[in-house]
C-alpha cells in the first residue's frame, strides 16, 4: 500500500517537473522577441541584420536612444500616448463603474434588455465605424487634438460588461444592510461596492490602458500633425525610411514598449486577483 503511495507521488513529481521545464521554455520563448528588441536597440544598424546574428551586443552605444530624442519629438509623442491612454482609462473605469453598478444591483423597467442591447455594441468592430465616427469627430473640431483620440475609448461596453460580472458577486444583503441603517445609494456605491471591485477595476485598467496604447490605426487617423501624434503613430514613421536603420527604429520601439512594463509590473497583483475573482460565480 505504500509503496503504491511513493509510486504515484514519484510518478507525480516527475510529471510536475516535465511541466516546469515547458513553463519555463514557452516563457523564455515568449520573452525573446523583447530580448531581441532591447539588444538590438544597443547594436549599430548593420549588426541587427548581421548573419549569422550577435546574439549580445559585441559594443554597446545608446547613440539610437539619443538619436530618437534629438531627432524626433519622442517626449512630446510619449507624453501624448500616456495622457491619452492613463485619460481614457480612468473617464472608462469612471462611467462603467457607475453603469454596471445600475446593471447589476438597481431594478428598473428594461433593464435586461437595455443590457442585451448596449453589450450588443461589442459585436462590432470599431474598423467598421471609423468613417462615421471620424466625421463625428471632424464636424465636432476634434482632429488634431487629443481629445479627438480620448472619447470615442470612452464609449464602448467592454469594461460595463466586464465590472458588472463583479458586482453580481456581491450579495445584496450588504446593499440591503446599508440602506435600512439609512445610507445613500452614493454612499452605498462609493464606501461599500467600489472598494470590493477593485481587483476587477484594476484588471479593466491594465487591459484598456494596453488597447488604447495599442490603438495605432485611430490615432493615425485623428493626430495627422506632427505634434499630435502619438507614440505608436510617431514611431510607425520612423518604419517608412527607404534606407533604414534598423537600430535606431528598434531603440523607438523599445521607447514605446517600456511604459506597458511599467504599467503591467505595478498592476500585475490586481490583474491576477481580478481575473481569478472574476471567473468565479456564486
């Protein structure tokens, strides 16, 4: 009977260690192409494409990094992507806090079919309403300007879709609670709820605050001048050199992909919580 028992827990600890070393292989894996990017921003151009490759730089030179900045407005386009992307996320946290709250917890005529209709919106791409919203926003004096880039990421159902999932994890015995003890429904939202969505609001912030970093194609549509650009857009420029170099696009690359790390590194906590809470039902 024993020695059944070691078997099996030898036979399982084998099978955990053949587990740890592919985790560990698809995460180097995944982990190279930044590797690559961040080396090659410290390589001279020729050997980025050198064959066979370097794989650690032979001599390091931040010339690249000093070019980008001298050259090109990057502080202006780095400081138009964070306003951009950190204005966006907290006026999308702010409205969909508010709605998936009503969604999940008030009573109202409609109300499912209200949500059926609003989460509809997710079913359309936003590649199909760049037309006629980027006329909404030209006949609004919008182009050009950042906020022309903020409110169209604003309005959509993903994070309403998402936090309202947070919320029906909350009894609604504590709501019930707050209100015969005489509490506002501002101060039943604010004091009681809000605080207990926080892994999920710190996992909407992490994902928009990426999309909209990431929104290359709107941005090039809406910031046409050099000084309303935004990262993504200005350094996608630098890509359009008919003799490139290959390092110093790299080094603006790595410009644009550093602020995700930051972002992700101190959100990461809420991220884990706020996707393992919400994948979990009562």
């Amino acid at each position: 009977m024993f020695g059944a028992k070691n078997s099996n827990k030898k036979k399982k600890e084998k099978i955990d260690i053949v587990f740890n070393v592919l985790i560990i292989f698809f995460a180097i894996l995944n982990l190279f192409p930044l590797y690559w990017l961040a080396t090659s921003s410290l390589k001279n151009s020729s050997d980025v494409v050198k064959m066979p490759p370097d794989w650690w730089p032979k001599t390091f030179t931040f010339s690249n990094y000093v070019d980008v900045f001298n050259n090109q407005p990057a502080l202006r386009w780095a400081f138009n992507s964070i306003f951009v992307s950190l204005v966006s996320t907290i006026l999308l946290i702010a409205v969909s806090c508010l709605a998936a709250y009503a969604f999940s917890k008030l009573r109202f005529k409609g109300r499912n079919i209200i949500f059926i209709i609003f989460i509809s919106s997710l079913m359309v791409p936003k590649e199909v309403m760049i037309v006629p919203l980027f006329r909404i926003i030209q006949d609004l004096g919008m182009v050009n300007t950042l906020s022309g880039m903020i409110w169209p990421n604003v309005a959509t159902a993903f994070g309403v879709f998402m936090l309202k999932g947070f919320f029906d994890t909350i009894p609604d015995s504590l709501r019930e609670s707050a209100k015969i003890d005489g509490a506002s429904e501002f101060t039943v939202f604010f004091k009681i709820m809000l605080p207990m969505v926080k892994p999920g609001i710190g996992a909407l912030f992490i994902l928009n605050f990426v999309n909209v970093w990431n929104d290359y194609l709107w941005q090039l549509v809406v910031g046409q001048s050099q000084n309303s650009k935004t990262l993504m857009v200005g350094i996608a420029t630098l890509m359009q050199d008919l003799n490139p170099n290959f390092a110093y696009k790299m080094a603006g690359a790595t410009v644009a992909a550093i602020p995700m790390l930051v972002i992700f590194i101190f959100f990461q906590r809420y991220f884990t919580a706020g996707i393992s809470i919400g994948a979990v039902k009562e």
